[in-house]
C-alpha cells in the first residue's frame, strides 16, 4: 500500500531552535518529495521539494534530507521563528503512466514559542 | 497573478444533498487536481483532469464526481452527501500533467448537518 508516515504528530520548539520533522515511505517508485505548510484556513503552500538523486537540498532556513535506502526524508527548519508556527505535511508523488498524484503524511503541528 | 481560487469559501448542507464546489486554476495551469482534506488530516486525492477528461482517480466512491471545461476551471460534485463528507475540500493546479509542482487553492469548508 502506499503510505508516507510523518512524525512527530506535534512538535514545541524555542524561538531561534532547530525543528526537525520526519517522513518514511514505502515505495520506492516514489520520485518527487515536496514540503507543504498550511496555515489554519489556508489551503497547503509548497515549501521546498527534493527529487531522489539529491541527498540534501537548501533554501533559507529549509532544509531537506533525503535518505533513499532507508526511504526516508525529514524537514530541518533553522532558527525557527513564531511565524513558522503551522501544519506542515510531508508528500510523495510518482510517474505511474501520467503524472501522479500525491499522497500526503497526516500532518505536524510546529508550534514556536518566543 | 492570481493563484487558484476556489468557492465558495464555506458551504452548509444536509444529508442525502448534493453539492458543487468551483475552482479556476492558476494562470498558465491546464491540469487541476481535487483533494479531501478530514480535520487533522492530511489531502487525500479524489481525482484528476486534463484535457477535459478525468485521468486518475483515488479511492473516492461514484457520488464523487468531476468536470473541466474548455476554460481549464472545474468542478467537483458530490450526491447524497453524508456526515462523513464533512471536510475541506482543496483544488490543486499544476502546469501540465507531467508538473508535479502543485499549487493549491484555499479550500471550500463543507459540512453536512
């Protein structure tokens, strides 16, 4: 079955901290890696995104790692800040004859305390 | 630029009702996508359409259905609405059916009294 596991469910993390989140998949057709943040009312904002022939990908305080024989990746947010406070949710998408569609973790709560 | 737009922002309907939801993709988008998003939950793909036609389905039943027209904008369609249908409803384009950049609406809010 394709699954993509997110955790930690929730996450509390000190003003100017490190938040680390992490997601695992199983199948390993999976070709595109993306990064959404929802916002409460907000419809899911693409973040950053990573394809497996990367180990790492940057941009700002985003980081992605990406692990392909653990089949794992995780979301590092450097100096977290109040506003990053949101939903973040991991994805995965594939090929399979036409583009695919993603499937999506259940979800982070980050909250950041000042 | 606009993004994509969805509406109405927020809908009330009863059980065994039927309903619309609208989306108008991102300019420059020919590919629109549709997900359920449960409270505390993830989006789950309901289906895909391009060039008019749905493409990819998810595991929704038949009183989910869709429709594009010429224009690229869509919609999507539930009958006999249950309890269980309560959720927000999200509109995702991409630039072509290749693109797995996908860009999302902010959502229709159903609930099913």
């Amino acid at each position: 079955q394709q699954q993509v596991k997110q955790s930690p469910q929730s996450l509390i993390v000190q003003k100017g901290g490190i938040s680390i989140i992490n997601c695992a998949y199983e199948n390993t057709a999976f070709d595109y890696f993306p990064w959404y943040q929802q916002f409460p009312g907000k419809g899911p904002a693409l973040l950053i995104a990573i394809r497996p022939d990367v180990s790492e990908k940057k941009e700002g305080r985003f980081t992605i790692s990406f692990n392909k024989s653990a089949k794992q990746f995780s979301l590092h947010i450097m100096d977290s800040q109040p506003g990053d406070s949101a939903t973040y949710f991991c994805a995965a998408s594939y090929y399979g004859g036409s583009q695919g569609n993603l499937i999506f973790g259940k979800g982070t709560k980050l909250s950041v305390k000042p | 630029d606009a993004g994509v737009t969805q509406s109405p922002t927020h809908l009330i309907k009863t059980r065994g009702q039927q309903v619309t939801l609208r989306c108008s993709p991102k300019s420059g988008h020919d590919t629109v996508s549709w997900y359920q998003q449960a409270l505390g939950q993830g989006p789950q793909f309901i289906f895909q359409y391009y060039e008019e036609e749905e493409r990819q389905r998810g595991n929704f039943p038949d009183r989910f259905s869709g429709h594009q027209f010429p224009n690229y904008s869509s919609e999507l369609n539930v009958n006999a609405l249950l309890l269980g249908d309560s959720a927000l409803y999200l509109c995702a384009s991409s630039r072509d059916r290749w693109d797995t950049e996908a860009f999302f609406g902010q959502g229709t809010r159903l609930t099913v009294v």
